[in-house]
C-alpha cells in the first residue's frame, strides 16, 4: 500500500486541479437550460475514467440525463466492486448569498478547514466525494495494487429523484453484478472523528398548489371577503405539526419502527455539543420533536418540512394583490418500515381534507425513496472501518443520517447486494446552501482512504 499512498501524494497536486475544473461545469439536473452543461460533465467524467484505467468505459442515455458506466476487470475469480455517485448538482440558488461564483471554485482556509476548503457548487455533494473515488482507482492501477474488480455508475439525476436509475439498474442488472456497492455520498462525525453512516432515512416530495380566486385581485377592494391562497396555505401547513412538533397526518407514524432504549443510548453517545450546533447556525435554539434529543430527531424520527413557499407579489416595492394561487414544496423524511408512496398518499388525502371551502388544492407529488439500514457486523462494514482506522488512526463510530439515498434500497431489490455508505464530507459543508465547500484535507483523506478498503474487503473474501 506504501506505492499506493506514495503516488496518491506524489500526483496531488493534478488530483485536485482536476476536480476544480470538473467543478466549473454548471450540471444542475433541475433546470433544462443546462442540459448541454450536464452532457459535457458526463463526457468529463467517461474520459476520466478512460484516463484512469477503466478497460471498458461507455455513456448510457436515459429518458433523462445520461448514465456513466466503466469497469476494470481483473479476473472473474475475484469480488467487484461497484462505485456508485452521481455528477449532477444543486441549483445554486440564491446566488447573492454566495461569497464567491458557484462554478468558479475557490480554495479558502476555514476554523473547521485549517487546510483549506474548496468553495464550489457540488465540491462535497458529490463531484468531489465521487471523484475520490476515480483517483483512488488510478492509484492502485498505476502501483498494481488492485485487488478487486471494480465498476463505477455515475449517474446525473441523483438531484431529481434518480427516475431513470431503476430502469437501468434492472435493464443492465447483469451487466452491473457485484459483491458490493460502494458510495460517498454521506459525511463523518469530525475531521478527527470519523464515522460510517448505518442508516439513511426515506422521502417523500411533493408540491402543492392552493388556488381561490380565478384572478389577482385588489387586496382593498376584496381583502376580508374572499379567501386568500397566500394565508390560507401558511394555516394549512401550520397545522401539519402540533405544539409538540408532532405531525398531524393521520397514520402518518403507524409504520414507524420504534428504536430500542439501548440503541438511543448509544446513538447519543456519538460526539456533539449542542451549543456548538446552535452557535455553528447561527439560532438561539432547536426546535424538533418533543422527547428525543437533536441526534434522534435527525436520524430516527421522521419529519415534514417546507422546502419552498411563494405566490403573490414578490419583486421589489408594494404591490397590495390579493393572489389568485400559492404554491408550496413540502419533503418528508421516512424512516424503516415507512413506505415513501402510502406516506405520499397519507398526506394527499388530508392536505385536501383540510382545505376550507374558498379554496382548491391540488397535491402533486414529485419523488420519493426508502428508508435503509446496513449491518455493521458484515465484511462489507469490517473492511470500510479498517480502512478508516488505517487513515484516522481510530475506530469509525457507525451512525445513522438524517439525509436520504434512495438508490440504496434500489440496489439491494434489483442487484441483491449490501451498501457501504463511506462518506468524507462533513455536515457543515452546506451542501444544497449558498457557499458549500469541501475540505481539501477530507478529499485527499478519501483518496488515501478507499484503497485500503479494497485491500481489506478483498482479504475478507478470499478467507470467506
């Protein structure tokens, strides 16, 4: 492994160019206009590929944006590998709030970041975790220390729901066989704590669309007689969680899996400082769940959140409009046993219940996925901790994030395989926020870090 690490640091200076200018491809899934751009980072992440050592490496088209698929193969008789991430990015709105350009990457030193952090839109989610993963690759190809044979799927839709993933996970299911998937896409505790994420919980996204009047109308002239969309809706969502922040939706909790008082102890024992969280965002205090602490709340209690909310006038000065619609984005987080389409249908049939006669709502709902948790008792896990241990010089803590992966669940129904979740971002990286950034120390930790994974799941097979 010493040639391995040895041509890591020897060839790092090319490694993170590479990635900065990977990062200056605007490839925002959300939005058509960039089409072209998410094209191009397909293209850039294929030569990549080529230029690391894949022997077989090809652009699939979707219904959507396109799917990158390479693989090295060394002999038949050894475990693969398949690294799943994804190209496509945020939108990075609102871009006034940005320190520097979204696409145009910046490395600046930060109190968690001593060594740097790279400011850019999709820097840790997941351009540079997924990158990790390719230079890792050419690392071991180059010092012929590959122990695997590995397959990379990098697909441009993991910011929209993954749509056409399941289509090309079933259509091309032999083509992707393997023993196990590998993913950075998730963070660790700390730069000197680190930590494999054991649990993801599911989504459900939907929009709703609350109309009354057939027109905007003079807010004097009509304001007091005819329902307002824009209020209406606020008293709608408000509703949707009690004084206990509790949700409302009936059967919303019937599928929950109750954790263990033993697991909740020991989850808590993970390290966290909740002044230190409330000083990190800026708030005076939390405001989640009543009876569990801020660690469960965001990882083994489900949630219902407004992602976005407008209608009416907006723009700059008065405008006293009484509007005809208002819209909102509303994501639920699920947890085991929750099944994203009941929890989807749960919430349709009671947002409309709850409409008053002034107004009508239509619920439409967008993409959803399930919840998952991954043993920590299985070679996949035994050899992603020894990794870690060989790079942090301590133990990986197994937790559970609060965030969703939805193919994880997706891989383990069509390809029958486990997950191994080895994330390196941290949660302050502001992923989905105005100045998300990526350590430069936890990119190359990535880097150092994966080979040896390889290393030890390989050893782990040949003795099973």
């Amino acid at each position: 492994m010493q040639e391995v690490q040895k041509y890591i640091k020897d060839n790092s200076d090319r490694f993170l160019n590479e990635l900065l200018a990977l990062l200056r491809i605007p490839s925002i899934s959300a939005d058509p206009k960039y089409k072209g751009d998410v094209a191009k980072t397909a293209e850039a992440v294929a030569d990549s590929l080529k230029n690391a050592g894949c022997n077989h490496v090809q652009i699939y088209p979707t219904a959507g944006h396109p799917i990158v698929y390479g693989e090295h193969t060394i002999d038949s008789s050894l475990p693969t590998v398949l690294v799943y991430g994804h190209y496509d990015v945020q939108p990075p709105d609102p871009l006034d709030l940005w320190n520097s350009p979204p696409f145009e990457p910046v490395i600046t030193k930060t109190e968690r970041h001593p060594d740097g952090a790279i400011f850019a839109r999709g820097s840790c989610d997941d351009k540079g975790q997924m990158y990790m993963h390719v230079k890792a690759f050419e690392a071991m190809i180059q010092s012929n220390q590959l122990p695997c044979n590995v397959k990379f799927m990098i697909e441009g839709e993991e910011e929209i729901g993954s749509s056409n993933l399941g289509i090309f996970c079933n259509e091309y299911k032999d083509m992707l066989a393997c023993d196990v998937v590998l993913i950075s896409d998730t963070s660790i505790i700390a730069n000197d704590t680190p930590s494999i994420t054991v649990g993801l919980r599911g989504l459900s996204y939907v929009e709703v669309e609350v109309t009354g009047p057939n027109k905007d109308l003079h807010s004097g002239v009509y304001g007091g007689a005819v329902a307002n969309p824009a209020q209406v809706l606020c008293d709608m969502i408000a509703s949707l969680k009690d004084e206990n922040k509790h949700i409302t939706i009936p059967g919303f909790y019937d599928d929950v899996v109750i954790v263990s008082d033993a697991d909740r102890k020991a989850m808590n024992q993970a390290p966290f400082d909740r002044a230190d969280y409330m000083k990190g965002l800026g708030i005076e205090d939390t405001m989640g769940e009543k009876g569990y602490t801020v660690l469960e709340q965001t990882s083994i209690r489900p949630t219902l959140e407004v992602n976005g909310i407008w209608g009416g006038y907006i723009g700059e000065g008065a405008k006293t409009v009484l509007p005809s619609k208002a819209y909102a984005k509303i994501s639920m987080r699920l947890v085991p046993n929750q099944k994203s389409e009941t929890i989807t249908q749960l919430f349709k049939k009671h947002f409309e219940s709850i409409a008053p006669a002034g107004v009508k709502v239509e619920v439409k709902p967008h993409h959803g996925g399930e919840a998952a948790v991954t043993p920590s008792d299985t070679p996949e896990y035994k050899a992603a901790a020894m990794a870690m241990k060989a790079t942090f010089g301590k133990e990986p803590i197994p937790v559970r994030s609060g965030g969703s992966i939805p193919i994880v669940a997706l891989f383990e129904d069509v390809l029958k395989v486990k997950t191994v979740l080895m994330g390196f971002g941290l949660d302050s990286d502001d992923i989905h926020s105005p100045n998300e950034h990526y350590g430069v120390f936890n990119y190359f930790k990535g880097i150092e870090t994966i080979p040896y994974f390889y290393q030890h799941y390989a050893a782990f097979k040949q003795n099973s």
